[in-house]
C-alpha cells in the first residue's frame, strides 16, 4: 500500500462515518466472586467474574500492567514490590480466572543478549503449574529506526543491524522454551525514510522465525510523526503539525507500519492506545479493520475517553476477529476496568 492509497481509503472511510459513533454508554460491571488472593494487600480486589471459560479465554494480561509490584531475582528489594513474578501466572489464574500472559521482555530476561535458560525455564514450570500460558514477549531490545537530529527516521544499518538481529534471533531460540509463539519487536520511528530498512530488517528476521513456528509482531506507537527524543522510538504525544490533515497523521500512526507488515510478511499488533492516538470510534474502528488481515493473535487494549472500549470490541467481533484482547494499562488497579468493559462486550 503507498502513500497515496493509504490517504485515499483513509479520506473515504472517514467520509463514511463523518456523523462519527456514538460513545455507547459506559458498561456495567461485571461482576466477580469476593475473594482470591488478589483481595489481599488492595491488590486485584475481587475474584474471577461469573462467566464462561471461553470468554475467560479471550483476555491476555500484561506482565507490564504489574512492574511497580513484580519482585525479580536481579532487582533490589522494596516495600512496593509484593508479588513476585514466579506467583504471577496464578495470581492471574485466582484473581481473573485468565489463564493467557504476555511478557515483557525484561521480565524474561535480565541481560538481552545473554538469556538465562534455567530461569526461563523455572517460569515455564510455574505457567504450567497453574495451568496457564505464555502466548507473547515484547521483546525491547532496541528500536529497529530512530530520528537522527536531521529530523529524519533512519534505519539500523552495518554493525548496528547485524548485532540487532543476532540479538533478536536469540529470543526467537528461547521462545519454545516459554511455549510462546509470538514476539512483538519496537520498530520505532516509522516514516518513509525509515520504512525499507525497517522492513528489510523484520523480513530477515521473520524468515528466521517462521521455521519454528513464531511470528514476529509490530503494533502501533505514537501519534503522528515521531520526533527526536520521543522516547521508545515514537512520541508518547501528538507531535503533528496543527494542520496536518488526519489522513495523513493517521498513516503515521497505522499506515507506514501495514506497508512493512505487508513487505516483510510478518504480523500486526493494534495497540488502541490511549486518546491522541485515535481521535475517535471510526479512525479506531478503521485501524482494526485495516490491520486485521495480518494480526498476530492479539491486540492491546485499554480505556479512553475519546472512544468507547465495548464498542471497539464488538465492531472487531463483528469482523470476525477470534484472537485475544490484552489488557495492557499502568498499574494493577487499572485492570479490572478494562476486563470487565472486554466481558461485557464478548457473546
């Protein structure tokens, strides 16, 4: 897809919906059995909802959602860290009956280039012990393009890509060992400048993966055109010009990365975001629809007063999406407003 049939179906599915939805009304909880570990310390207050094991089967939960409060072998002790992270997989299990975990990949591994298989390992048993599975890890181990102070996105290049890749590849060894099947990389600053290295880079990697059964990710970032300095590679904020025409943020944000989905053959990863990445129920809408075709298994969900969380989901049901809705907030409080929304909203 290039530029100008990016901008073209975007302009007309706006067009489509220039009435734009409605936010549907805030859902009601759903509501879940008193007790569980999680209902001590004022952590995951509550206990599984009352519902069936496949709409249960639906919800990842992130690693990430608990780092303030995850204890790990290599970190340093303190009062805020409770639950340490070989209880987690049944810390998901008693407090929401979810039985699917994405990692993030400093939880998997204390050095990037150097993982420890026992310990890797050890977190496999603990998945197993409470009958749970470890689906994906967000492998951040460096973005894969970056602004230069030019203002331009460039692409790993010479040495620098060859020891991200011989990097990258080593966590593709040590998926099986997890049981995951799907990694999700940072590719950083999309833009034309930066998309052909980008997608060079994902191909070769991809190539490798598939072999072993894995698929290599990108997700969404940002807001618009990433700057120097955004942080993770893309700008935590809108960064567009005032005048940029949505169409044209909007292929910043989900259509630079469709073309190296597409040219490297790997996969999507929708992050919804939060509200300056989608401005409203279409664009969101229009960005899962786009996206679709290649999804990996998952998509990163969250709340935002710019769109409605429920209405998202059954729009993606009524595509006929079967994957997982991940729940990927900032702290653990947070997560059980995001699971009940998904609930509600799943036949």
């Amino acid at each position: 897809m290039n530029r100008r049939v990016f901008l073209t179906a975007v302009a007309a599915a706006a067009g489509m919906g220039a009435t734009g939805l409605a936010q549907a009304p805030a859902q009601a909880p759903v509501q879940g059995r008193e007790g569980g570990r999680g209902g001590r310390g004022g952590r995951g207050r509550g206990g599984p909802a009352n519902v069936s094991a496949e709409k249960l089967a639906r919800i990842e939960i992130m690693t990430l959602n608990h780092s303030s409060i995850i204890k790990l072998p290599w970190q340093e002790a303190t009062p805020e860290r409770t639950l340490d992270i070989f209880d987690l997989p049944q810390y998901y299990v008693d407090v929401y009956g979810v039985r699917n975990v994405q990692f993030q990949s400093n939880h998997v591994a204390q050095n990037n280039d150097n993982p420890d298989l026992s310990y890797i390992r050890e977190l496999r048993a603990k998945l197993d012990a409470a009958g749970a599975k470890a689906h994906q890890i967000n492998i951040e181990i460096g973005t894969m393009a970056q602004m230069g102070s030019a203002g331009k996105a460039a692409a790993l290049s010479g040495d620098a890509r060859a020891a991200w890749l011989e990097r990258a590849k080593k966590w593709v060894d040590l998926s099986p060992v997890l049981g995951v099947t799907r990694l999700m990389h940072n590719q950083g600053a999309l833009t034309d400048d930066s998309k052909a290295g980008v997608t060079s880079l994902w191909k070769d990697l991809q190539e490798y993966a598939s072999s072993k059964g894995i698929k290599i990710s990108g997700e969404t970032r940002g807001a618009g055109i990433p700057v120097q300095g955004g942080g993770r590679g893309q700008a935590a904020a809108p960064t567009s010009a005032p005048d940029m025409p949505e169409p044209e943020r909007l292929r910043y944000v989900w259509g630079i990365l469709w073309e190296c989905t597409l040219g490297s053959g790997g996969y999507t990863n929708l992050d919804f975001g939060g509200e300056t990445r989608f401005h409203n129920q279409q664009q969101l809408h229009d960005a899962i629809k786009g996206l679709l075709p290649r999804n990996a298994g998952g998509m990163h969900t969250r709340v935002s007063p710019t769109w409605d969380l429920g209405t998202a989901i059954k729009y993606a049901e009524s595509l006929g999406y079967k994957g997982m809705y991940t729940i990927e907030v900032n702290e653990d409080s947070a997560v059980r407003i995001v699971y009940n929304a998904i609930l509600a909203n799943l036949v």
